[in-house]
C-alpha cells in the first residue's frame, strides 16, 4: 500500500461512518439533507488531508479518488435509506 492509498483511505471512512450515523440516529424525513451534509464533510476533509500531505504529484487523481468513492458510498447509502424508509 503506497501512501496515496492512506491519504484517501481516511476519506472513504469518514463517509461509511457518517452514512451509518445517520441510518441509525436521524430520523427518516432528514436523511437526505445529512446524507448531503455528509458529502459536504467529505469534500472538506478531502482537501484539508490533501493539503495537509503537500504533495503535488497525483493531487487530482487522489481528490478525485476520495470524492469520488465517497459519492459513490453516499449514493448506495441514499438508495439503501430510500427503500427501508418508504
């Protein structure tokens, strides 16, 4: 594992976590505004860890990385909680 992946890697935690949080604590007519508060956090804190490496070489390819799977995680976390919750 090259440390591009663990500078990713906390990204994609941060959002399984927060989709979780929110299955179980909020309640279903706020879902869908927290799941997108959650997205928000993640594209934050992508750019904070990126920032934070000083790297310049692959910036794109590893912010594209974490918002990208951090979309797609928020994506199956949303259809999941539309389908248990109608």
């Amino acid at each position: 594992m090259t440390w591009q992946f663990f500078s990713v890697l906390p990204v994609w935690l941060l959002s399984v976590a927060g989709a979780v949080v929110i299955a179980v604590i909020v309640p279903p007519d706020l879902q869908l505004t927290w799941l997108a508060i959650a997205l928000a956090a993640a594209v934050i804190a992508t750019f904070a860890i990126q920032l934070a490496i000083q790297r310049t070489d692959g910036f794109v390819v590893r912010a594209m990385a974490s918002i990208g799977a951090s979309v797609a995680i928020l994506a199956v976390a949303t259809g999941v909680l539309a389908l248990v919750g109608s």
